[in-house]
C-alpha cells in the first residue's frame, strides 16, 4: 500500500523563503519524509514588504507578486520532488499558506497572497490554500492554526508542554494533561531582530544572536516596547507588522542608542513576551520546545531557559520534529484534514463560533 503523501509550504511573516515538507500520512500520526528550502530573491522580498503598508497600484503590484510566488512555490515543489525521488501523482495535495501581507480580524479579513490556479497548473497537484478566511468569518482571529497540529503531534498524557514557535512573530500552544489546548500569539519573535540586522548589518538575520550579545539591553528602551497594548490584552489574539512593524520600532527611540543595544534589547522583548505569556496564561509546564527560526538563536534559548527556569527548555527536534520544517508539516496536515472534511482549527485558540473545515480546493 503506497503512502499517502501531502506536501506542505510555508513562507511566513520574516519574508525569507519558502519551507516545503514532503509528509506521509499513512501511520497514525504524519511523518515528515523530506523538506527542502527556497530562499526570495531580495527584490520579491522588498515588494513583499511593500505590500505591507498602503501605496499606489497596489491591485497590480499584489497580482504580480501572487503570480511570482506561485511560480517560487511550484519550483520548491519540484525540487522537493526531484530530493525524495517522489513523482508528483504520488502526492495527494499541497497545503499552501502562501505570504501574508495583511492580517487585521478585527476588521474581518486577512489576506496571503498567492495563486493556487497557477500553483495547481504548474505542478499537476490539487492545491489547498486560503486556511485563514473561513476562521475570520466565523468570529475568530484566523491565527495561529498551529496548536491544532501541536495537539495532534506533541501532546503528551503524563507531562505539561509548552510549544513555542518563533518565526517573525511568536506563538504559543499549551499542551497541559486534562485541559483543552490553548494557544495565542505572543508578541515579535524574528521580525524586528531581522529587520534591524538587515538595516545595520547588511544581512537578512543576526546569525546566532551573535551580533546581539555584543550589545547590552536598555531598560529604559525595553520598557517603552514592553508596553504595547498588545501584550496586556487577553487571548485570543493574533498580530503582524500592523502592530509590530519598523515604523512603530522607530517611534520608541530617541536616536541615541547604540545599534546593537538595540539588538540585544529586542532580543530581551522577544523572550519577555513569551516568558510572560507562558506564565500568565500556561502556568508552570514542566517542558517547553521552541520551533522555528528563533531556535538557532543562542541568545533567545539562553535567556528563556534563564526565565523559565522551572521547566526544561529545548527545541521540537527532541519529539522528532526538527524546528525549522514545524509549520510547513503542519499545513501538510492541515490540507489533509481539508480533504476529509475535518476541521483544522481550535475555536478555543482562534475565538472561532465553533470548529470549521478551512482551506478552498483547487483541483489538478
């Protein structure tokens, strides 16, 4: 009996590549048989982060640029195909996120640009994409879709977890024995450390945190964006750049800070918004795993252990999932549970009326 493969892609709010993840869904639960990764092209990422804020022709520039996507998604498919040595008839679907340029569930909407059309044609494969939109429309935040899948991979009968993903912005999933799961978004993880790095340095990330331990954090600086709104209000909730973007980094300086206090000092946001969330709404887990980009970022790790220091701190690749293919096995999963008519969302982490179906199908 073949294997029943999904692929799954991610590119996500630090605007750096796209993830794909080639998944068997024959066992009980998924098993990632192999990932390959595509990095944007710096000016697809610049009119990426283009979109983000009001301009002119913005229906064409955004046309354009889910057509260029879809074209980088269907060459990641192919080549992820090409690795394993898998054919395309073998894969059931891609469950495609595609890249947010706007997320704003107050007003109703979030919107991912990509084409699911061209993807489908190019690569001869059903395409599900859209996952957020049905969530929105029945009152929840549409993020994070991630604890769904947490819950279904990494909860455990005998121990509290904690799950925290940190791509540009962070979240958490709590995974506590006899409770239902929880989850929420909390607060900048990469975003703002990636776009000072690119703005200092010339590069798209502070490799290791390096460049941030040479710096020292500024009280008086991490007080001012500690006290964004954002981080006070109760779950659920969800941000992006909206909230978290450079223009509002720039508001809070005065124009004397070193660059790398700086650094070091968004290092010290990232952690405290976690840090906090966990403690305020998880309570004390015995074990937290980090997964995305965050988790190569020694200074991150180090200072969460340090502010956790009741639970073991480590990363997902411990549960057999390393932490950089996290999300994009999870829309594998979440395309697959499309296809049976399973819903894909937490109402409980989302604010959702109730459980729904997500995705829109784009038949080969």
């Amino acid at each position: 009996m073949p294997a029943e493969y999904f692929i799954g892609l991610m590119s996500g709010t630090s605007l750096d590549g796209v993830d794909a993840a080639l998944v068997s869904f024959r066992s009980r639960k998924p098993r990632c048989v192999a990932t390959h990764y595509l990095p944007y092209a710096d000016d697809m990422r610049r009119d990426a982060l283009a979109l983000h804020v009001p301009g002119c022709d913005e229906l064409q520039r955004a046309a354009e640029l889910s057509n260029r996507l879809a074209d980088v998604y269907a060459q990641a498919v192919g080549e992820l195909l090409a690795k394993s040595g898998t054919a395309a008839d073998d894969v059931r679907a891609i469950g495609c996120h595609g890249q947010t340029v706007r997320h704003a569930p107050a007003a109703g909407y979030t919107l991912q640009l990509n084409n699911p059309a061209r993807l489908a044609e190019k690569t001869g494969i059903a395409v599900i994409a859209d996952f957020r939109s049905r969530d929105i429309a029945a009152g929840g935040q549409g993020a994070p879709l991630v604890p769904a899948f947490h819950d279904a991979l990494f909860r455990a009968s005998d121990r509290h977890r904690v799950i925290v993903n940190i791509g540009g912005i962070a979240n958490l999933t709590d995974l506590a024995p006899g409770r239902r799961t929880g989850g929420f978004d909390c607060g900048p993880g990469n975003m703002l450390l990636d776009a000072w790095a690119a703005r200092h340095l010339g590069t798209a990330y502070d490799d290791g945190g390096r460049w941030a331990r040479s710096g020292r954090v500024l009280p008086g600086l991490l007080t001012r964006l500690g006290g964004h709104p954002f981080f006070a209000a109760t779950p659920p909730k969800s941000c992006g750049r909206e909230e978290f973007g450079s223009a509002w980094l720039d508001s809070q300086l005065d124009g004397s800070e070193a660059a790398a206090d700086v650094q070091a000092t968004l290092v010290a946001l990232t952690v405290a918004g976690i840090a906090q969330a966990v403690e305020r709404w998880c309570g004390k887990p015995a074990e937290v795993f980090v997964c995305g980009g965050g988790a190569h970022n020694a200074v991150i790790m180090e200072q969460l252990a340090a502010q956790l220091p009741f639970a073991a701190v480590g990363t997902t690749a411990a549960l057999g999932l390393p932490a950089d293919w996290v999300e994009a096995v999870a829309f594998a999963w979440l395309a697959y549970r499309t296809l049976r008519g399973l819903p894909g969302n937490l109402p409980e982490v989302t604010g959702a009326s109730g459980p729904r179906i997500l995705g829109a199908i784009y038949p080969a």
